[in-house]
C-alpha cells in the first residue's frame, strides 16, 4: 500500500499544481492573453510555423521533451534512495522543471519564435547570443549523436521492435493527410491510428517468435550492425527535419503521446491491483547509506542525472524551437509548457516505481534463478549503474514495468515489446526534433551573420547531419562516437537549464516588478548545483588524464561563467528599460 500511496500522492500533488501555482504564472506573471498575436499565425509558412489545436502541440511538445530522459534518470538516481529521487522529481518539476518549460516557451512565442540564443541578444547583449550558441550547439550535437546510438542499441537488444517503430512513419502520414488534408474526424483518425499502432506491436512480437534474428541487421567487419543503424537514423532524421510539420512532426508525435499515455495507464493500473494485493512493496531502500563502490556522492550528481522529470535544459531547446511555432494562442501555454512537465514528472514517479517496487515482484537471472524483494532490488543495482551500458540502465524499468502490466495478464514478451517500442519511439521523436531545431540554430546564426547559403533549410540540416555524423564515428564504424562526451552531457543539460532561466528572469526584469524572483531563485539554485558538478567532474577528468573533456567541460565552464556576468551585468544596469 506504500507504493499505492506514494504514487496517488505525487499525481494528485501534479493535478494541484497545475491547477494552483500553474494558473497563477500564467495568469498573474506571463499574463497569458488568447487575443495576443502569436508566430504561429502571424509567420505562418505551413511548414515550420503552423498554427496546430492544442491537443495535437501537446502531444509534440510532450514526447519531445520526454524522449528517454525520464527513464534512464530515475532507474540510475535511484541508488541514492527512493525519497530524495521522489523529493527531488516531486518538488523540483513543479517549482523549477515547469516554470522554467512554460517561460522558454512564453518569451519565445514573445519574440517571432525565435530561440533562446536569439532572445538572449536581445534581452541581454549580443555577445551572449554567441556564447548560447555555442553551448546549444554541442549539446544539441552530443543528443543527436548519442539518440541514433539509443535507437540502435535498443533494435539490437529488442529486435521486436524495429518493425512496429518503422511502421509508425506511415501511419504518422497517414494520420496527418487524413486530418490535414481531407479534414477527416481527429478523435475517430487517432482510434484507428493508435490501433494500427499497437497491432504492429503484436506483429512485431509474433514475428520475432517464430523467426528470431529476422529484423537484425548484418555484421560487416567494416561497419558493425550499431553502425549502419545510426547512418539509417540520421538519413530518416535529416529527411523528418525537412518536411512541414504537419507531414510527419506532429501526427508522429501525437500518436506517441497516446502510446506514452496508454503505457502510463497500465503501469497505474498495475499499480492499483498489485498493491491491493500486498505485492507491490517499495523493495529499494528510502535512503541508501550501503553504496556500491564508484557511485558519486549523491551532492550534486543526483541532480544533474535526474534531469528529464525534474528540470532540464533540453526542453528549453524544444519550447522555443519548435512548441512556440506552432502554439495557436498564448492561453494554451499553461497546458502546453506548464501541463507537459506535470505530467513528463508523474512518468518519472512512474519509473520510480517500476525501479523500487514492480522489479521486487521477480528478477530472473541467467542462470534461471528467479529472485524477488530486496534481493532482486540489491542484485540490480550491486554496482553503480550509472558506469554500466545502455541496456543494462534500462533494464530495471523494463523489468518492473512487465512484471506489473503480467498483473492484467499480459505476456511478458508483449510487455517486453511494448516498452522496447515506447523507448525507441520517444528516442526517435528527440532524434527528429533535435535534427530540426539544430537547423533553426545554424539558420538563424547564419542569417546574423550574413550567409544566406547555410540558411537554407536543405544545407542547415546537411550540416547538423554531417557535425552528428562525425562525432558519432569519431571513435570507429560503431557510430558511438559520441558516447565519448556523454560525461558532459548531464552537467551541460543541466548548465542550460540555468541559462535558460537567466534568459527568463531577464525578460521578467524587464517587465517590472518582482516577477523575475520565480524563475530567478531556480536559476540560482541550478547554476550553483551544475557548476559544482561541473568542477567535480573537471578534477575527475584531470586526475584520469582524459584531456578531450578536460578542455570541452572547461571550454563549457568558461562560456557559461562569462554568459552569467554578462546577464549580471545587464541584472542591475541601472539603465536598462521596462517594457510596457
């Protein structure tokens, strides 16, 4: 009953939130008005900016941000212990993680949709927009990168799972021809869409039972299966970033938001019957005092590793990249900004769960041992998982979430699937969208600087392919390249959350007042936990002699120190105006 207990308690607490201190940024500091011109409307091309019903931009905005982060976060910050992973997902999404999601987007839509590096200028100085750039722009290229290698580890380990994840692409077009452009019935579109969804699920399960391996890709002893996976992903990703919205964009992600919101479902109803049935007790310790040799100390690495679900810089990069060109009026910012992270919040709540409690319920070992309670729990989690590979950070999830969707009596290998299929989605949703909004970045970059040629959207997104694609095989024809700077991704997601906020705060500065304190105390917070991080980290690079991230965290570090006294600078320029 714990378990129960603690999961009504954070989703009720979100329903609250939304509801109070959500209303009251929207109406009381953003002062959201549904009369307001927005880009979407006023530079309406039909193919970046498109006014799109707020149910179908939630749906983008929602699986955008969410991608893997949540769940890869949580199953590794919950060595610490279950409650101060709860405590610090619970409190820090409400006052930190949506705040910060809702201004991005707000000033955005204020400002043509432009991207924070373009509002950066504006609000602080022109010289900051360089610096922005520059931390946008790699950790944009660390995501693409390192998702194409997510995508592909995750077709490896569960090749269940390549056919229904292709097979969404047409049925995304489809969906979006029949709404778009034969004006078909959205909610009677979406009951055959999800349908055709989930029957590709079954397919995919049915197929690899009976023809196992068929959907793995050949090894060549030039270019290994892992490889030729990320060249596919970034081919599909330069093709997705290119075509209107309305095309791919959004219907796909929509669909994969009704994919995330069943899924959500049948890990509460598993939940409910497995905690009624006194067979879902918290199994992982409240506070872990017993760590296993190599976990960092839990200040300040436990907030820099749960970001997704907390707060992260990333959805900085999808609310003013693509949300705020197609939101069609500011009042649907609350749901879209504030509601989004309420509820990417309650997923990590959720995967806390799967991870303390739902892995109890059985771990069977290799050997065919099967063990249940604490032991399973000590047995994943004996060492730092947080060193351990892809799969093996996943697979405590997977693990708990089949073993408490088993309690509505789905198959394992259909519940096995399912998740393979959810994660591969949602990581095939943050590789498109990070492929689109880093061609908005190297656009606008270059229409400041006067290049027109690399402007261009087809060049732009060449470009972003071809940065991503380097990194990736920097290291080898495994294309995991990037895996090499995965260290810095954590403390720079989390650094560009605080220059997000600074960026924020400085626009509610300029409006008057004390406004600016809601997202000001946040961003003080944020830029004091991650350049801690980032100083530990640095000690730890020098001590290991890895000079390749000694000098990107310290070239990193450097820019953002100077972006902020630059910001503070400009905090209390006693000239500066206020905006009406």
């Amino acid at each position: 009953m714990d378990t129960l207990l603690l999961m009504l308690v954070c989703g009720g607490g979100y329903l609250i939130a939304y509801h109070t201190y959500g209303r009251f940024l929207a109406k009381k500091i953003f002062k959201l008005d549904k009369n307001a011109p927005v880009p979407s409307r006023e530079l309406q091309d039909d193919i970046d900016y498109v006014p799109a019903r707020k149910g179908i931009i939630f749906g983008h905005h929602y699986t955008s941000i969410a991608g893997t982060g949540p769940i890869v976060g949580p199953a590794i910050g919950i060595i610490w212990g279950w409650l101060p992973a709860i405590l610090w997902v619970f409190l820090g999404c409400i006052f930190m993680g949506a705040v910060h999601d809702l201004g991005a987007l707000v000033v955005s839509m204020r400002n043509e949709g432009k991207s924070l590096s373009e509002v950066a200028a504006k609000y602080i100085n022109m010289r900051v927009r360089f610096i922005f750039f520059a931390v946008v722009f790699l950790s944009l290229l660390i995501v693409i990168a390192i998702f194409g290698v997510v995508i592909a580890t995750v077709f490896t380990r569960f090749p269940e799972s390549v056919l229904p994840v292709w097979l969404e692409v047409p049925i995304a077009i489809g969906l979006g021809w029949a709404v778009y452009k034969k004006s078909a019935n959205i909610t009677l579109s979406t009951i055959v869409a999800v349908t055709a969804m989930y029957l590709t699920v079954g397919l995919g399960a049915y197929i690899e039972s009976v023809r196992p391996g068929l959907f793995m890709l050949p090894e060549f002893s030039w270019l290994p299966a892992t490889g030729l996976w990320v060249i596919i992903l970034l081919i599909y990703a330069w093709v997705a970033s290119t075509l209107p919205v309305t095309t791919l964009l959004q219907p796909r992600d929509y669909i994969n938001a009704w994919q995330m919101f069943i899924a959500m479902g049948l890990l509460v109803g598993g939940t409910v019957v497995a905690s009624l049935s006194g067979n879902l007790p918290l199994v992982a310790p409240a506070v872990n005092l017993d760590l296993p040799a190599g976990t960092p100390p839990i200040w300040p690495f436990m907030f820099v590793i749960i970001a997704c679900g907390a707060i992260s810089g990333f959805h900085s990069l999808v609310a003013s990249g693509t949300s705020s060109k197609q939101v069609s009026k500011e009042t649907d910012c609350q749901f879209i900004g504030y509601g989004s992270m309420l509820l990417e919040g309650f997923l990590a709540t959720l995967v806390l769960v799967c991870v303390a409690a739902g892995i109890g319920m059985a771990l069977k070992l290799d050997n065919g041992t099967i063990l249940t309670g604490q032991a399973a729990w000590q047995h994943q989690y004996s060492a730092w998982i947080g060193a351990k590979g892809l799969s093996d950070k996943i697979a405590p999830v997977i693990i708990g979430a089949a073993n408490m969707m088993g309690k509505f009596g789905l198959p394992e290998a259909v519940g096995i699937t399912l998740m393979g299929v959810f994660i591969a989605s949602f990581a095939g949703t943050t590789l498109d969208t990070s492929m689109r909004i880093q061609r908005y970045v190297i656009s606008e970059l270059a229409t400041d600087l006067r290049i027109p040629f690399l402007a261009n959207r087809w060049v732009a997104t060449s470009l972003a392919v071809l940065t991503a694609a380097g990194l990736a095989f920097a290291a080898g024809a495994d294309g995991t390249g990037a895996m090499k700077l995965w260290p810095l991704f954590g403390s720079a997601n989390q650094l560009l959350a605080a220059l997000a906020l600074l960026v924020v705060t400085l626009y509610l500065k300029r409006k008057g007042g004390l406004k600016f304190i809601v997202t000001a105390v946040p961003c003080l917070i944020m830029l004091v936990i991650t350049n801690w991080a980032m100083v530990k980290n640095e000690i730890d690079f020098i001590n290991k002699a890895n000079w390749l991230l000694v000098i990107i965290s310290g070239g990193i570090f450097a820019l953002a120190l100077w972006m902020t006294i630059e910001t503070l600078i400009a905090f209390f320029n006693p000239t500066q105006p206020v905006e009406s």
